[in-house]
C-alpha cells in the first residue's frame, strides 16, 4: 500500500489564506487610520499656540543666556536714552551675535513651552509684502515706523544704481524660488522699541494726517475720550469728518490696549506686532538692527552685502519721537504702560528690549 505522510497533512483551503490577508490588511488600515487621525489633531491642538520654527540642535546654557539677555537689554534701554553713546560705545559685532542668539533661544524656549499664553494664535503664512532684492541677494522685512519710507527708497536707489531691476515682493516669485531665496539670501530686519514705536505712529497718523482721523477718530473719541456734556446734558457721539478730533496718544494707546483690538492678524500695519508681521521664528534672520542703533547697523548691512551705504544712513539722524516718547510717558498710568507691555510682550521677548520704564530719563 502506497502510504504518504504529506497526504495526511490537512492542507488549508484558498479562502482560509485570502482570510488570513485580508485581516491582516485590515488592522494595519485601521491602525494607520488612527495614528493619522491621532497626530493630526495633536499637532492641530498643541501647535497652534506655538511658535513654528524648532532648533533641536541647539543648546543653550541658562545662566549664560540670561547673561546675554541682560546685556542686550541694557545696551537697548541705554542707547534709547542716550543715543550719543551709541559711536563710542557700541560693538556691532558682539552686539549682532547677542540678538540673534536671544532670538533664536526664545523662539526654541516657546517652541517647548506649552504654557505660554503670550504668543499670538496664529503664524501668517503669508509673507508676500517681505522685500526682495536679487543683485543684493537680500531678503528684508519692512517694519513701518522703523524708517520704512527710508529704506525701502534706499534700496530701490542701490538697485537702479547696480542696474538690477526693481525692488520686488517676495509674494511675486514662484514658491520654488521662494524658497531658493529664503534658503540662501540675507534675511535683515530692523526693529525698534514697541511703545516708541507706536508714539511714532500715533505723531504720524494722528497728529498730522487726517486719513486715520477720519477713519479711526470718531471711534476712539466717541468709545476712550471722557465726553463734556452739552446744553442737553448728554454726552456728544457723533463727529463730523470736518471736526477736528486732536487724539491724545492716551487715547490712542487706550484703543491699542482694548481686548477687542488685536495687534497680530489683520491689525494695521503700523501697529501691527512684528512677530506677526515679518515672522522671526519662521524665518531664520541673520542680521537684527535696532532702531536706536541704526546709525552703525544700516551702514555695516550695505558693507556686507557689498554695496555702497547709500546717503540717508551716512549720517547719524536723531529722531524726535523719544523726546515726546518720555514727555508723553512720564506721567502716564503705569497700569495703562503694563498691558501696552503686555500687548507687545513677544516683540519685547523676541528682541531683547527690557520692560517699559520712562519715569526714569
């Protein structure tokens, strides 16, 4: 008798196999459906409240870091109030590395830090109005109110002179070159004091235009201004556009400092924050200039990239906003100076200004 042990052997038929695949796919489905679902709504829950641009590579001792900090604070608060001093006294190059550094700690700190409820909610995406300056190999985002009008001129005349076409918006290149660009040009930003900042603005668009009266003047008086009664004993709420409305700077920054006035996403340009407006934690800047400084900061950028420091930052220009920044301030409600500190608490933060204190000169 032929006897065969495989044919003893209870073979398994073809639907027991497709079986077995077939739970098999399904687990990996489903388990891949959740881990997806899982990790997008953690990124859309944690990071929303973060800071985009994370450094694991980089470390940073704490004591030496708060030495670094002071020092950029100090050295910000004494140039602002003396700006005299900034010839003799200022190092451009311990001065740079001092900014970036702290710039780039903060922005690592905050990445980390799930309980900090001082960074705005939302990151722009879009940074088309950053300019753009090919011959230069420049990338520069325009603060208003930090000599804005001066520099986006003097660039547009360097790169007529150099015969390189116009200044252009980064907005108008293809994302393939925008992202060549932002990987290999210099990306400078100059920053100034937010409060001195906003005294600016208010000096320009308040005291000597009549468009941001018209547009925002009624409102401010008719809701921060402490009314005089009329002939009916009631307060006046309606204002012509003739009228002429004279805003208080203590008015205006009551307008800044209401909770229902954002100072991030969709805020006016020149007073918008610029951790909102040029996004520093998104784009890894390599040049920091500090408004009170710029006299030795402008000029250096031009000589690094090779170009000729064009004759608005020959010289040292004094700005006449700090002496009505401090006669405005030394007599105003210290409460009302804290939360404009707290509205701009990320610009402070970020760029190494120390926390408002103009009873002091």
């Amino acid at each position: 008798m032929n006897f065969s042990i495989r044919n003893c052997k209870k073979r398994p038929g073809r639907y027991k196999v497709l079986s077995s695949i077939f739970w098999m796919f399904l687990v990996w489905f489903v388990w891949k459906q959740h881990y997806v679902f899982i990790k997008k709504h953690f990124d859309n829950g944690r990071h929303q409240l973060k800071y985009r641009y994370r450094a694991p590579d980089w470390s940073f001792d704490v004591e030496e870091m708060d030495r670094i900090q002071k020092k950029v604070e100090n050295e910000s608060a004494c140039f602002m109030k003396h700006p005299e001093d900034v010839m003799d006294k200022y190092n451009f190059e311990v001065a740079q590395q001092g900014r970036l550094t702290l710039l780039r700690h903060e922005c690592s700190f905050r990445a980390d830090d799930d309980d900090t409820k001082y960074v705005p909610k939302h990151v722009p995406k879009d940074l088309n109005h950053i300019l753009v300056v090919d011959c230069l190999r420049l990338v520069f985002c325009q603060v208003r109110k930090v000599s804005s009008v001066t520099w986006r001129m003097s660039l547009e005349n360097t790169a007529k002179k150099l015969g390189c076409g116009a200044v252009r918006l980064l907005g108008s290149y293809s994302n393939r070159e925008k992202r060549a660009i932002m990987r290999d040009y210099t990306k400078a930003i100059f920053v100034r004091e937010p409060i001195e900042r906003l005294v600016s603005a208010w000096r320009n668009k308040f005291k000597r235009g009549n468009s941001y009266q018209i547009v925002y003047g009624p409102m401010i008086v008719g809701k921060y201004r402490r009314q005089p009664l009329s002939d009916d004993r009631t307060p006046r709420k309606h204002y012509d556009k003739s009228d002429e409305l004279n805003i208080t700077f203590k008015e205006f920054a009551s307008f800044i400092i209401d909770p229902d006035v954002s100072v991030t996403t969709g805020a006016d340009m020149h007073w918008q924050d610029v951790y909102t407006r040029c996004a520093p934690c998104d784009v890894k800047y390599n040049f920091i200039g500090h408004f009170e400084t710029r006299s030795i900061d402008a000029p250096m950028l031009f000589k690094k990239l090779g170009a000729v420091v064009p004759p608005a930052f020959e010289k040292n220009h004094t700005s006449e906003t700090l002496g009505v920044l401090f006669r405005e301030l030394r007599n105003f409600p210290t409460e009302m100076v804290m939360k404009l500190y707290t509205k701009y608490f990320v610009d402070y933060r970020l760029f190494g200004y120390p926390r408002p204190n103009f009873t002091q000169v």
